[in-house]
C-alpha cells in the first residue's frame, strides 16, 4: 500500500469523481488497518444521513484497495456488501482481506472482537472504540 498522505491527496484532486465520494474516501482512509467501522459510522463521519449512500460510494470506489472499502460493516457487525455484491466470491474476498489484517470473524463474517469496531469522529482528529450492536 502507497504512503496515505500521497493516496489522499490523490483523492482530494481527483475531478472524476463527486465531492460526496471524495468525502467518503478521504474519511476512510483513517480506518487504519485491522480495524474496521460501519457504514452509519462513515455516514455519520461526513456529515451524511444515510448509510446506504456511503455504500453506494463504496460500490465505485475507483481507488481500492488503497482506499480500504472492505473495512465498512454493517452496523450489527456483519460483513455487508463488496463490490455490489452481499454474497458469494466478492463477499469471501472481503472476509478474506480482513481477516489477512487481523479481524476477526466468525463463519458468517460477523466481527467478534468489539476492539476492532471503530466510530469515526466527525474531526478528522482522531477514532473512538465503540461497542457492536447486540
């Protein structure tokens, strides 16, 4: 993986792309790896109401896997989508890809360890840890 300066300056130029996808991109980018957060937390993060619209972004992400999309979760800590797709290869790739971090799911790609869940601070000043969903 590139330096993440240069990948999120890449980001904030990138004129192919909306001003909404730059802001979920450039938000993620702060899931450092072995960590994971949820869609509503990225939502959240931007300024967003809606959870899906990030997903939706996520969908066309031109920059992965330098921009990790496969650190978003629903939020009740299951795997949710990847690429456009909530099951199958797509889906095993991304449990893969986390599980090559260090995050830990169990056989239906649900997280279980609460410490990996990361809420993304609406500053861009730092992370707090939260708890799943039961």
């Amino acid at each position: 993986m590139r330096n993440i300066r240069s990948i999120r300056e890449q980001v904030r130029s990138a004129e192919h792309i909306s001003a909404f996808r730059r802001r979920v991109y450039d938000a993620l980018l702060d899931v450092p790896e072995g960590c994971v957060t949820t869609y509503g937390a990225l939502a959240k993060r931007i300024g967003c109401g809606s959870a899906q619209a990030v997903g939706g972004a996520l969908r066309h992400n031109p920059f992965a896997p330098d921009v990790p999309c496969h650190r978003v979760l629903a939020s009740d800590g299951t795997i949710g989508g990847f690429n456009g797709h909530r099951d199958g290869p797509e889906i095993a790739r991304k449990i893969a890809l986390l599980r090559s971090e260090g995050v830990a799911l169990d056989n239906d790609g649900r997280l279980t360890e609460n410490s990996k869940l990361y809420l993304l601070s609406r500053a861009y000043s730092g992370n707090m840890v939260i708890e799943l969903n039961p």
